[in-house]
C-alpha cells in the first residue's frame, strides 16, 4: 500500500511540474547550424552560429536587431538557454512580434528585469519575482514562455516568475530575439523549440 502512494505521489508532483506538459510537442526552430526558418537581416553581422550556438553581438557602429521567425503563432510555448555574454545585455523575446519578454538589463530602468513582459507604450506593468536567486550571471539558463490568449506566462530555470495578461498583444505574428541598439553586449542562445498550443 505504501509503494502505491509513493507512486501516485511522484505521478502528481510531475504532472504538476512547469516543464512537463504531455500534449506538447516542442520542436526545435533554431537547428544550431545555420539561421534557416529566420528571417536574417541584410548584411547581417550581428547573428551568428557556431558549435550550435546561436551567437549574438553588438556590431561596431551598436546598432539594434531583431532576428525574427518566419513562421507566425497564435497561441504557442517557447522554450531556450540563453547565457550572457561582455558587455550590458539588453535583450528578450518578442511574442507575437509586439510585446517583449525581457532578458538581461532594461535601458529605460537601469537593471536587471529578466522575466518581466515589456509592453510598448506601458514599459514593465509588472516586475517578475525571485529571478535575482535564479539568474546564472555565469551560466546558462533556461526560459520557458507560455502564450495562450492575451496571457503570457514565464518561467526561469523551471520556476514560475511572472504572468501577465496584456490588453494591447496581437493575436498571431513572429517570434523575435532582440539585439538592443546603443549597447556593447553579447548573448548567446541554444535549444530554442516551440510548441504549439490549441
């Protein structure tokens, strides 16, 4: 009898974990050998790939980017490793090509705002919360956004941090990874997959 709640135990406590989800299929949109499946900027200097790793860095002149998808979402999870690099890093994950997921240092408010949804005309209407004892400033981590409706929901290195629900997001659009402009900064990405959600 012991044994049998033991595992319906483990059954529950994974069933509720953040990470599993066993209707998702997360297939990888970055193949970590070339930029195939993204829409690449003209003279691209600022998105590279090595040892599957996405690489990105601020060009001489420090001008911003946007690598986009070329595929469009509804409602969707993206999962990826980012680890950052030199510099003061300014970056995130468009969703839907409008609203922002903020990874690394905001310009506008001077520190760090991982997790945290940027929504242009609002700036940050909420903060994500406990990413200071999460975040590997030396390391990789590991971001899970999950986009179902006007709800955006993250999660940090298998931890809830925020969730927000925006009334300005559009319905359907690109996934994008920002390169803000006027910074010295690198960040690298990997595994980057996505689930698409009914």
């Amino acid at each position: 009898m012991k044994k049998t709640y033991t595992i319906l135990l483990s059954t529950l406590l994974l069933a509720a974990s953040p990470l599993v989800h066993a209707e998702e299929k997360l297939d990888p949109i970055f193949n970590g050998k070339d930029l195939s499946g993204w829409s690449v900027p003209e003279n691209n200097i600022w998105w590279l790939v090595e040892d599957g790793v996405l690489q990105v860095r601020s060009g001489p002149e420090k001008k911003g980017s946007i690598l986009w998808t070329e595929k469009e979402y509804e409602n969707f999870v993206v999962e990826l490793d980012f680890k950052f690099g030199e510099g003061t890093v300014d970056s995130g994950v468009h969703v839907r090509n409008q609203d922002q997921i903020q990874i690394g240092i905001s310009g506008s408010l001077k520190r760090d705002m991982t997790g945290s949804p940027y929504i242009p005309g609002k700036g940050y209407p909420v903060e994500a919360e406990g990413v200071k004892e999460l975040l590997k400033l030396d390391d990789w981590n590991h971001m899970r956004i999950e986009v179902k409706g006007m709800e955006y929901v993250c999660f940090l290195n298998g931890e809830k941090v925020m969730t927000y629900t925006s009334d300005t997001g559009k319905p359907k659009g690109p996934i994008g990874l920002q390169l803000h402009g006027n910074k010295e900064m690198g960040i690298d990405f990997k595994n980057i997959k996505v689930a698409e959600l009914d």
